[in-house]
C-alpha cells in the first residue's frame, strides 16, 4: 500500500482565474478563495506558494489591479486640483518608491 496521498491538480477555467483576480482584490485570502471555489484547499495554496504558478500570477494581478484603480482615482482627483488627493498621491508615490528601492536592494544581495 503506498503511503504518499494522492496530489489533487488543480483544473481552473478563465473564469475561475478572473474569480480569484477579483476575491483577492477584495483581500480574500487564498484558503477563502478554495472554499469560495469549492477547490481543493491544500493544492490551492500550494499552487499559491509557487512564484510562476497561474495561482499566484492572478492573485497578485487582482490585488494590484484593485491598487491601481484606487490609485488612479487618487490621481485624477489630485489633476483635478483637490489639494488632499495631491497629498495623498504623493504619500503614495513615496511609501511605492521606498518599496521599490527596498526590493532592488534586496535582490542585489
């Protein structure tokens, strides 16, 4: 008898895909995600925990999808001339330049 269980590979459509784009632009973690899709949990999240898998790629594009719409709106509003918004904006443009410069520093390690 073998001991090893059996990996459950993930079938997902392009539906499914747009669905775990917009749940993680909700901030859905990935565990709610597999239950929401009534996938398998474990091979979810292992998918999940691989940097090239599709699982991954879609889950980050919904949250920086869902970044940049607000970020964008924050921008419109501050070309507008609303003088919060322009500070906000640039709030925001510092904290995504430091991160930049932190990852590129980490990556030259």
């Amino acid at each position: 008898m073998n001991d090893k269980l059996a990996v459950v590979e993930l079938k997902l459509s392009q539906e499914e895909y747009e669905t775990i784009e917009n749940l993680a632009a909700c901030n859905y973690s990935p565990t709610q995600i597999a239950i929401y899709l009534s996938a398998d949990k474990e091979e979810l999240i292992r998918q999940f925990n691989k940097p090239d898998s599709l699982v991954k790629h879609h889950f980050d594009k919904g949250v920086l999808t869902a970044q940049f719409e607000v970020d964008n709106k924050i921008l419109e509003t501050a070309k507008s001339g609303n003088i919060t918004a322009a500070q906000e904006l640039k709030k925001l443009q510092d904290k995504r330049q430091f991160e930049n410069h932190k990852m590129r520093i980490l990556n030259e390690s």
